[in-house]
C-alpha cells in the first residue's frame, strides 16, 4: 500500500506574502490538492495534518466530489480554530472519511501568526 502525502500549505506567515496569500487579506483559499478518490476509487479516508504557531483565525478543510478544481463546488470537511482571536500554538491531526476528488485550505480571520503546515496523507 502507497501512502500519498501531499502539502497544502508551508509557512503563511500574517504580513508576508505567500502562495496565494497576498500579506493583507483576512480570508483566502489555497490551491486544491488530489485526494483519496481523484483516481477513482483509491479510497475515501484522508488524514489532515496541522501545525500553526500562534495562529489567529479558522482554518477550514474544504472538499469537493467535482473532476474540476477550477469549477467546483467547495463544502466544509472540517474547522480547526474556534474563531476566538486567542493565539493557537498547536498541532492537530483529522481523519476525514469521503470520496473527494479535490482538497483545499480556506483561511478566514487570519490576524496573526504562522500556518506552519497543513498536510494531507491518504
């Protein structure tokens, strides 16, 4: 069995531009990833890895069941922030059960901190 770890976000530190975050903006996406069933049937059990250092606002798994990531219609997997402007030093691990095609990041709130790594493992 193949384990296929893929990297969604490294190193979005607040004020500095990174990927698709310009630096300033409070809420963004990054780009989508494969998931578990991109390849037809590989499976449906996603593991979300996330680590942020005083982080300041909800990060938000979305999925999708669409072919294209460009067109598709993004739902809530799972939130990890409670929407306090309390600081999160931590690391936390989710298993999502589903047979998403696509996988993406929406940041909402960002006021602070770092997103040290947001991975996902099927």
């Amino acid at each position: 069995m193949t384990i296929t770890t893929q990297s969604i976000l490294t190193n979005v530190e607040y004020g500095t531009p990174s990927g698709n975050y310009d630096g300033s903006s409070q809420d963004w996406a990054s780009d989508a990833v494969k998931a578990a069933n991109y390849y037809r049937g590989q499976g449906n059990i996603q593991t979300l890895a996330v680590q942020t250092t005083n982080f300041e606002g909800d990060i938000i798994l979305e999925a999708t069941l669409d072919a294209d990531a460009q067109t598709a219609t993004w739902f809530t997997t799972e939130i990890y922030g409670d929407g306090s402007t309390a600081p999160l030093t931590d690391y936390q691990v989710f298993t999502i059960t589903g047979n998403f095609t696509w996988m993406r990041i929406r940041v909402e709130a960002f006021s602070g901190g770092t997103i040290n790594s947001v991975n996902i493992s099927y």
